[in-house]
C-alpha cells in the first residue's frame, strides 16, 4: 500500500501544474510591471516592490549593521585575538541589533529595531543613507519610537514628485484643512485646534502662497471668521475678500485691526472668566464666538522701518501679535504668519514672535537665516532638509513641530478657484462688530442689513 501511494503520488500531475501556474503568474506580473506601476502603484508595491525589499533588507542587514558600525562582538577582542592564534577558530559573528518584520504601507515599509547597549537614535540615523543605498529605495527616516527602540521608516519612491494629493471636498472637521500631501503618502492636515499658530516660510515662486491658498479655501468652508492682513496692498488675500471678515492692505490698517483683535480676545477672556471656563471650547453652543483665523501674509512688511513714526507702528504690530499669540489659542483667535524673509534682523518683536508659533512650514528660501529662524529651534535635521529643496520642488516643503518633522507638498489653488470658493461662501462671512470699522465688503453688507432689519 505504501508503494503504491508513492507511486501515485509520484505520478499525480498536480505538484508540476501548481509550479507552472505560479510560473505563469510570476512572469505576468514581471511582463505587467511598468503598466501596474503606472497605474496601480499602491498594488505593484504590494506585489512585487515589498516582498522584492523584504529579501533586500533580509540579505544586507547583517553586513549593512556591520558596516556602518552599529554591530557589537560577541567576545572581547584579546579573546577573539587568542580563539584564533591558539585554535585556529572563525572569529564570532558580532552581534546585530534585532528587528522585527517588515510592515508595508502604500509606498514603503517601516519596522522596529531594538538598540543595542551604548547605542543611540543618532546612530542609526547617520546610517540611514548608507540603509536607502542598499535597499534601493528613495529615502529612509529613523525617528525614536520609545526608548531604547527606533522605528525605520523607508519610502520607495519620492511621493512629492507627483503626488496623490486628497481634496477636501466638504467643510471636514472645524478649523482642521487637509492641504497636501506628506512624504508618507498620507494627507497633509493642518490641525489649528492642536497647533494654533503657524509660520510660513518661502522665497518667491516656492509655493508658500498656494499653501496660503488651501489652507483659506479649506477654511472658507467652514462657519470661522476669516482676518487678512497682506501689506502688499492686498495683491495675495484680495482673492478670498468676499469671504474675509477683515482685511488690512497697508501697516496702519494693519495696527489698527491687530488691536481690534486684541480688544476681541480681551472680551473672549472675561466671558470665559464669567463662566468659569478655561477656553470658549467650554462654552456652551450658543455662547461660543465664531472661531478667528488672522492669516498675515509677508510679515516683514509689518516690521521694516524708515522713519520713527514707521517704528511706533511696527512695535504695535509686533506687540499686538504677540499677544494674540500668547493669549488667541485657549480664546479661539489662530495665527497663520508668512513671509519671504524672516530674520531676527528685523527686530526682537520677530524672534518673540516665532516663540509663539508652534507650527512651522519652510519651502525653499532664498537665504539660511530665515530656514534657520523657522526651524533652527526645533530640528536640525529639519534645517537640513529645507535647505536641500531644489528650485524645481516648487510647492514641497519642510513642516515641524513639537511633534517631530516631515516633508510635504501642498496642492495647487488657481486664481479661479479662489475666487470662486470666496463668491460661493461668502454668505458663511461672520459679522465681528468689534472689527466693523476695518471690515470686508462681505462684512460691511451683512452689518448694513442687521441695521435695516432692527
């Protein structure tokens, strides 16, 4: 009975058809490569660019650990000196951090490694060119995942260069915009509830204003009240002024409207002291003011002077900013600042006021003192990677936080767009009387026509 079942099984055609068949399948998938890659890239990654990276990193992570001096021996080295004088032995294979399995995303892999003692995150990521040559993938981060583990994050291919980047079609979560995309693949989403105030760094044609663009359509859609202050005569913001509660076009209007600010916030803290509230978020539904997103746009145009009258209004500004800052995030009142040049040589009001601002977003600029002022405080490696975007990245940028670091790229907001987006939300223009006397147009109707109905 034995032999004959080995006889039959011998003899069955199934072992020979399921090789042939996944032969097939294999050769397919290689033939349909490049048109798969095309236009599925999400699933030729899954089909053959991870498991092609999981037997890379399988087979060079020994001699990678090893080259970049993060394997540890086994025995001291007199010991190894004397195994091999005295018995003619193989020295020990030195002892390489462990890792676990390969985990893919949409266009990557990441996984963990447990550090060896004595050794450091920075370790690793000094050795993380050296891991994107070996594997053959685009750029590899390393960021602390908890202490003694380090998570190593790989992108196969630059998701920047022609990005997937998600609209926002409806209102979406209050004062919360996806804008972009991040180097991750995964929606770029400006959270002013979790980091209320941003600075925004960019030289000319970087894509600091079409950022400044999604970040207001995205807004625009939503029940906040929306303050400009574009000291370039209004060239930038006048596109959203339908939907714009107020806008400043020189630097006394400017100071005049950053001290009705000022006053606004003042009033939101005794109404939430009245309450016994520690935020307008504690406030009930029908007591809460509207939220107030003051978007500045060129900041150095607030704070260069040439006169003395010139330097009583910039120290205004800055002082008027400042407080916003200090005072806005608990009260409802978010700062979005930008600028081509921003540097402490336009006075100590600009460095007190990029201690406020949490967020920061550098494109490309045009010289190291601004991409040192917008993240020089909170990432070097950050620093770094600003001042490698290439004049043909137009749109991608470095944004950092508390939270660590990333490169993104925004999408693209035409004129049309925009002033379509501000005509069709126009009517969703809050009326801020504090604010009346540097109104929008949209606002200045809205008053008129509360004053006809009383």
């Amino acid at each position: 009975m034995v032999a004959l079942a080995s006889t039959l099984s011998a003899g069955s055609p199934w072992p020979g058809l399921v090789v042939v068949v996944a032969a097939v399948l294999v050769s397919g998938l290689l033939l349909a490569g490049p048109a798969l890659r095309r236009r599925y890239p999400v699933a030729w990654w899954l089909c053959l660019g991870y498991p092609a990276a999981c037997l890379r990193v399988a087979r060079t992570w020994r001699p990678l650990m090893a080259g970049c001096g993060l394997a540890v021996s086994r025995k001291a080295a007199l010991t190894v000196v004397s195994g091999l004088v005295g018995n003619g032995a193989p020295p020990p294979q030195p002892r390489v951090p462990r890792r676990s399995a390969l985990r893919p995303t949409s266009g990557g892999f990441w996984f963990l490694v447990r550090l060896l003692p004595g050794q450091v995150p920075e370790d690793f990521v000094k050795a993380a060119p050296a891991m994107a040559h070996d594997w053959e993938v685009h750029a590899v981060r390393v960021t602390t995942w908890k202490p003694g583990v380090v998570r190593i994050t790989a992108s196969a291919a630059d998701p920047l260069k022609v990005p997937r980047i998600p609209r926002q079609r409806g209102a979406g979560r209050l004062l919360s915009v996806t804008v972009g995309v991040l180097e991750t693949g995964v929606p770029w989403v400006v959270d002013l509830r979790r980091v209320p105030h941003w600075l925004v760094v960019g030289a000319t044609r970087s894509g600091k204003s079409t950022l400044i663009n999604a970040l207001v359509a995205g807004l625009a859609r939503q029940p906040v009240a929306l303050v400009g202050i574009d000291c370039k005569g209004g060239m930038e913001l006048s596109l959203y002024e339908p939907r714009l509660t107020a806008l400043a076009t020189n630097r006394a209007q400017a100071v005049k409207l950053l001290a009705a600010l000022v006053d606004e916030t003042l009033g939101r803290m005794e109404l939430c002291r009245s309450a016994r509230v520690r935020n307008i978020w504690g406030l009930r539904d029908g007591e809460r003011p509207v939220p107030v997103v003051v978007i500045v746009d060129e900041i150095a145009e607030l704070f260069l002077i040439a006169g003395r009258s010139e330097k009583d209004e910039a120290q205004a500004a800055a002082t008027a900013l400042i407080r916003l800052a200090q005072l806005g995030a608990a009260l409802g009142v978010y700062l979005v600042v930008a600028g081509q040049r921003v540097g402490s040589d336009l006075g100590p009001g600009v460095t007190a006021l990029r201690a406020q601002l949490s967020g920061r977003v550098c494109h490309r600029v045009a010289d190291p003192g601004t991409a040192e002022m917008a993240l020089g405080d909170l990432n070097p490696d950050a620093l770094h990677a600003a001042q490698s975007i290439a004049p043909e990245e137009a749109g991608t940028a470095v944004l950092a936080s508390a939270d660590g670091w990333d490169r993104a790229r925004s999408h693209l907001i035409s004129e049309a767009e925009a002033e379509s987006i501000a005509a069709e939300y126009a009517h969703l223009t809050p009326a801020l009387p504090a604010l009346a006397d540097v109104a929008g147009p949209a606002m200045t109707a809205h008053l008129e026509r509360l004053d006809r109905d009383d």
